[in-house]
C-alpha cells in the first residue's frame, strides 16, 4: 500500500515493518475516527 501511495505522488509515507498490528502491540498511539467524506 505504501509503495502505491508513493507512486500516486504522496510524499510523506512510510513503511511500517510488522503492519498495524506491530504498532498496536507496543503500545503505540492509534485514533478512532469516522472517514472524512
């Protein structure tokens, strides 16, 4: 997904070794909130 983010021209992505669940297990901040639109 970060790959084709980059390729639709977003400049500031990045890969997250270990996906979402990694980020989740240590503890980091995440955020609930309903998709803009």
């Amino acid at each position: 997904m970060a790959l084709q983010l980059k390729k639709l021209g977003y400049k500031d992505v990045k890969i997250l070794k270990g996906g979402l669940g990694s980020w989740a297990n240590a503890g980091l901040p995440l955020e609930n909130k309903p998709a803009a639109g």
